[in-house]
C-alpha cells in the first residue's frame, strides 16, 4: 500500500489510538508493506508526521524521504529519525526550476511538475512491488532496501536519508535472478583478436548458466572454471578468452534460478572485431595491448607477429642520444627497438613490466599495414614510464585518449607531484609534441591531449617517472597565444621526400624575451628530415634550438635566429609562412636570407624557396620592427630605347617594396612581365628586351607599362606609363 496522506503528530513514535495508525498496523500485521510519504513539513519546524512514524515500531511500514535532481535533500523534506530511505521528490521549491519536480499526472489536465514526499514515496512502493514479484518475503523488504540504499558518503542511518537514496537496482541484484555480458558492450569495436569476454549473473549455480560465442555453446567446464563469486554469494562474473577473426560476433548468457529453474534471464551483445590499421609511410604510435610470450610471460611477442616483416621501428635512447632501429628484414637489428628485447621497466603501478606498453616508435610502412594482436589492454590503474634526463619517447598506455594535465610525475626520492608541480619545479617542460601527418605539431599543460595508440615527446631534465592516470579525455583544448594578447606567425619548411617541419614565433603581453613555458625546443630529427627552428644561444642553461619562440610584446624590435636544417641536401626547400593572430598594422616582419642577402617582405608574399646545393643549414633572420608609415610611392618612371630593340626602365621607390613591371597592349592583355622582387627605397633600373613572354618580339604600336609596389604592410601603388613600340 502507498500512503502520500499525512499530518503533524506530537512524538516521533505513533499514537496507537489514532485510527489510521490501527488500520495501518492491522495491514502489517497481516503481512501488507506499507509505504508512507514522510512528510513536506521541514521548513514548518519539522514535527513528526503520522502515519510515517509507525515505521519507528514495524518492519512493514517504511517512511520515505525525498531528494532533488542532483541527489540532493529536498528543502521541505521531513528528517525525523524513523526515516528508511530517500527516493526523487523533486526539489524546484528551493532551486526555482520548475523541471526540478517530478512530472507527474494532473486528474483532466495531462501533466504538470510537482514537488513532495507524496511523489517520493510511489518510487519505493514500486520497488516494494519488483521484490515481491520476486519472491522475497514481504517481513524481508525493508532491510533488503536499507542494506542496498546509496548512502553517498554520507554516514547512514541518518534523519535527512535514512539509510540512504534507494537503489532498485541494487536491491534486485540481491534477490533476482539475473544475465549480463558486461564487455565487450553493444556495437562495440575490438581491437584485439583475442578479446576478454566478461558476464555478470546473479542468484544462479554455474551449472544453471549456459554461454555461447557466435552460436556455438562453452563448455559447462570453461564456465565453471571460470565462476568467480562476490562476497555477497549472489553475484558472479565468469571470464572467458577467445580467438575471434575480424568481422560481427555475437555472445549470450542465459541464467536459470538456483531455486526455480523456470525463471531465467538472458542478454545477448552483437559487436565487432576489427584490428587497427596503422597507415602507409611515417607515424609516432604506441600499442596499448600486451601480449606475453608463453615461455616468458613477462616479455612481449616479437613486433613481427602483429605487424609482419614489412615495418622498421625506430626509438629513441635519450642516455645514448641515438634512435635504436628494428627491422625484421634489415640489418643491424637492435633490440632496443624491438617489442621484446626493450629493457624499459614500464608498467602497471604494483604490477609486472609490460613493455612495449607505455613506450613510442616511429614506425615505416610500405603499406596500410593491421596489427593483429592477441593481446589485452593493461589493467585500469596508474601506469608507470620512466624519464631519462633528456628527451623522451612515450607512448599512451591505455586504447584511449588520457589528459595530459592529469598525469603525475615521482621524483627519484618517491615524492609525487602533479604534472604542474613537476613544472614549476624544473622537472620536465609542459610541451608535449604529436606527429601529424608528416610533422610536429604540440600542446602546452593544461592542454594536451595522449591520443590512443600515439606515441609522444617528453622533455626531462632529470630523471623521474611519469604517471599516466586511466582517465578518459572528453575534449581538447588549445594551447594557442590567447586572442588579444599578441601575434603569432607560423613557418613551415617542406624539403623532397616529403619532409616537412614548422615552427612559431610571435609576441605577447604575458612572454618574456627571455625562455618561458611558452618557448618550445625542437625534439630529435629521424632521417628523412627538414627542421626549421629558432636558435637561442644566449639562453644558458635552456640554449638550444626552438620551435616556438614567443617574445614580450613590450618590445619595439625583436630578432630570431631561423635556422633550416635537412638531410634533402640535394632538394629544393620551401619556407612558407601563416600570421596566426592577426599582426599590428603598426608591426613590419621581415625574412632575410643570410646565404644570399635576399630581404622578403612577410605580410604580401607567401613563401620562399632555395636551394641547398648540398648544404645541410641555411641561415636566417626574422625581423619583427615598428612600420613607420611611410607612403608607398613610385616616382620618376623613365622608359628609353636600348641597343637590340630593348628598353631601360628607370623609377623610384619611397620604401622598401616588392616590385612587378607589366606590359600591355590595347586589348588590356599582359605580353611581358618583369618580377623585380623585394626594392630598397631609392632609384631602380629594370631592363626589357622587348620581347612578350614565349620570346617573340612584340610588334609596333602603342603599349602600357604599369609599374606596381607592394609593402610589407600590404600598401599597394601602381603607375601607368605609355610605351610606343616602332620596327
């Protein structure tokens, strides 16, 4: 019976004269559970409210409280000390959302949200109902739903929850006979061709449950073996392994009663094995999968039996300052490289090691290449990489992406610190570099982002260990100069094979000229390479070469040392370049070839290209300087007659400019061109030889020739001069 009646009462122990309280005693005594709202008078001095306090004398009346949304109690709750247990009552009395209540029916007028321990009270009433549908003997109800209620954490029995928010679940757990295949879920994709697959069951006997694996049926003796049961004795979980081939699977578990047979329960999960496929050419990855030899079951199986013989691994050895390579079918093959000869001692926190779990390689494929392991993910707790002094290869241990921010770093004495703390205490630096596509790309703590099945670059500058906490990353954030705060411009270098490298400079309010967490240095190079950086020197301890160097803003002048550096010696290399954050008008950036002396304006043109002639470094200045506004101008444009047809073109510019000299016939058509390049400000000679652009000498008439001028602030000019052409 549901009771949402009541009113004030004197004692918190029933009037056994009150009508009510006689005929709900009589029920209980007649073995009827009795529900009882406790009462929506807190806020009125919270007196005892009957017929809720009978449940202080009876195992068969239960008083129920009320919660909000967010598992909260409700302001107008009763909190008497005869409370059982909470259920959702609604709270938008206190936080004024009105879908804070309970959706309820209206008598002719649909539905409407209310609030009250009279909705409250329905929700265990009807769990009251599942249980005894289950054959659980009505004197029995209440202490089943006391025993699995939710305390929250918070010390139970108490007058606000009782024994805490009820959990129907948890409570036909207990009691009924259940089948669940826990993993792998619905629609699942798995990786491995040897997945664990895990079943939950309750109040049954090994003997009573009955698995099959695509239809075909596991042996009575494998569930047996397999049957591990909780401290409760009701439930149990079974564990079983299988080969699987790449395709859709289906399992299911059906569990009979261990007192009625006929009452059974059964789940079935349709899911998917497809190994991941690592793409043709160069990527950084990690394998999150362990698969031990079966000699030695603390060693991994050779790389060569997930992945074939078409691979080369590459890792880096940070005390030797050299990459370990691997290659079933090139020699010299270094074990370091290898799956199973790798001395890390990466692993589970109070585990064995289980490399190469947790480590990085550069791996080559010639082809889309599966990886088909058997192997199973490490377990979900703390996973332990040691740090070199020096530069890190490191691999996510777990098949899915982790937080950055939110691993830990242990210092060789045992002390643990978060990953910022390691930071500001000069551990390590907060960069962690990704390998996209060909080049580096990187995210300062607190963004980043371990990517499943990446490998990564680390930075130490002592050795200690990180800690990769299980915690499943949702979104990623960016690591860029916020908005306002400065500029930033992007270099990238691309040299043959492919090779392609960048770099960022830039200004902001909150940089120093000095090193500061949002200067970058460059990890190691792995043949074939192009690397563009920033050469700092001058910075002591933290000299060395950049990828990103951000100077204070503060500054009127600020000059990078660009180096580029590629094995592709005999390619042409092409720096092309892409302001970030949008540039001050007041701000001219210039790039100065140090081979050759060539000056190239940033803001008009886009890219530049050389050739190395068998040099590996090319050197470069980056000049960012106050534009003092001057007025492009052209000026003094002269076209005379020269020996061979040809014409000398004389003009002045008022500043340095990128200068283009078009000529064009009546129609409006361009016949030549001359590209002049980057111009001093001052006088200028351009020589034509009278010819358009296939080499033919362009017949007599009257032509236009237009001089145009662009500067770095991307100010244009242009003059028209009349050319007449005689033969």
């Amino acid at each position: 019976i549901n009771l949402s009646i009541g009113g004030a009462d004197v004692s918190d122990r029933p009037n056994p004269n009150d009508p009510l309280v006689r005929l709900v005693l009589e029920a209980a005594q007649q073995g009827i559970v009795v529900v009882c709202g406790a009462g929506n008078s807190y806020l009125d001095g919270n007196p005892p409210i009957s017929p809720a306090n009978i449940a202080s004398v009876s195992d068969m009346v239960l008083a129920v409280a009320a919660v909000g949304p967010r598992r909260e109690r409700a302001i107008y709750s009763s909190a008497r000390p005869y409370t059982t247990v909470a259920a959702p009552g609604g709270n938008s009395l206190e936080t004024g959302n009105l879908r804070d209540g309970i959706l309820s029916t209206v008598v002719r007028s649909g539905y409407d949200y209310y609030d009250g321990t009279s909705f409250a009270a329905p929700h265990v009433s009807g769990a009251v109902a599942l249980l005894l549908s289950q054959g659980v003997p009505a004197r029995d109800v209440k202490k089943l739903l006391q025993d699995t209620a939710m305390a929250d954490g918070r010390a139970v029995p108490n007058d606000e929850f009782g024994y805490g928010i009820v959990d129907v679940y948890g409570a036909l757990r207990r009691v009924a006979t259940s089948a669940l295949v826990v993993s792998p879920t619905r629609g699942q994709v798995v990786e491995t061709l040897k997945p664990v697959l895990e079943f939950s069951v309750t109040n049954t006997a090994p003997r009573l449950v009955t698995i099959t694996i695509d239809g075909e049926q596991v042996p009575a003796s494998e569930v047996e073996a397999n049957y591990v049961v909780d401290s409760t004795g009701k439930v149990a979980t079974i564990r079983i392994s299988r080969r699987l081939s790449p395709g859709s699977h289906t399992v299911r578990v059906t569990a009979r009663n261990d007192v009625d047979p006929n009452i059974t329960s059964t789940d079935e999960v349709n899911f998917q094995v497809i190994p991941r496929v690592l793409r043709a050419g160069r990527s950084m990855v990690s394998f999150p999968y362990f698969q031990p030899q079966e000699a030695e079951p603390t060693r991994s199986v050779p790389a060569e039996q997930w992945m074939g013989s078409g691979f080369r691994l590459y890792r880096w050895l940070p005390r030797e300052g050299r990459y370990a390579k691997y290659s079933p079918i090139f020699t010299p093959r270094d074990a370091e490289a290898s799956f199973e000869g790798v001395t890390e001692a990466v692993g589970p926190e109070g585990g064995s090691p289980t490399p190469p779990v947790g480590l990085a390689y550069f791996v080559d494929l010639d082809s889309d290449t599966p990886v088909n392991t058997e192997g199973q993910p490490v377990p979900a707790v703390p996973y332990r990489i040691p740090l070199r002094a020096g530069w890190n290869m490191i691999g996510n241990p777990f098949p899915y992406s982790v937080p950055w921010v939110t691993c830990e770093v242990e210092t060789s004495t045992g002390v643990r610190l978060s990953l910022l703390e390691a930071v500001d205490r000069g551990l390590l630096l907060p960069h962690l570099y990704r390998y996209e596509s060909g080049r580096y790309t990187w995210q300062t703590a607190p963004a980043g982002i371990l990517h499943a099945w990446e490998g990564f670059w680390v930075r130490a500058f002592a050795d200690c260990t990180l800690v990769v906490q299980p915690l499943a990353a949702s979104t990623t954030r960016s690591a860029a100069v916020p908005a306002g705060e400065g500029w930033q411009v992007r270099l990238s270098a691309t040299a043959g094979k492919g090779a392609t490298a960048q770099a960022i400079v830039g200004a902001s309010r909150a940089a120093s000229d000095r090193y500061g967490r949002e200067d970058v240095p460059r990890p190691p190079s792995l043949a074939p390479y192009v690397s563009v950086h920033v050469v700092n020197s001058e910075w002591g301890q933290q000299a060395g070469k950049y990828v990103q160097d951000v100077r204070s803003a503060s500054s009127r002048r600020h000059v990078w040392q660009l180096e580029v550096e590629t094995d592709q010696t005999e390619q042409p290399v092409t720096l092309n370049w892409q302001v970030l954050s949008q540039l001050p008008k007041d701000v001219r950036i210039t790039l100065v070839d140090q081979h050759t002396g060539r000056r190239l304006a940033l803001r008009p043109s886009g890219s530049y290209t050389y050739n190395p002639g068998g040099v590996a470094t090319r050197s470069f200045l980056l000049i960012a300087e106050p534009n003092m506004g001057q007025n492009l101008r052209i000026t003094s444009v002269r076209v005379r007659p020269s020996r061979g047809g040809g014409f000398q073109i004389d003009y002045g510019l008022s500043a340095e400019a990128q200068v283009r000299i078009q000529l064009v016939d009546a129609a409006g058509r361009v016949r030549a061109t001359l590209s002049q390049g980057t111009r001093s400000a001052g006088l200028h000679t351009a020589v034509w030889n009278g010819r358009d652009q296939a080499g033919v000498a362009l017949p007599a008439g009257s032509y236009l020739l237009q001089v145009e001028a662009v500067n770095s602030e991307g100010e244009q000019t242009r003059t028209v001069t009349p050319v007449v052409i005689t033969r």
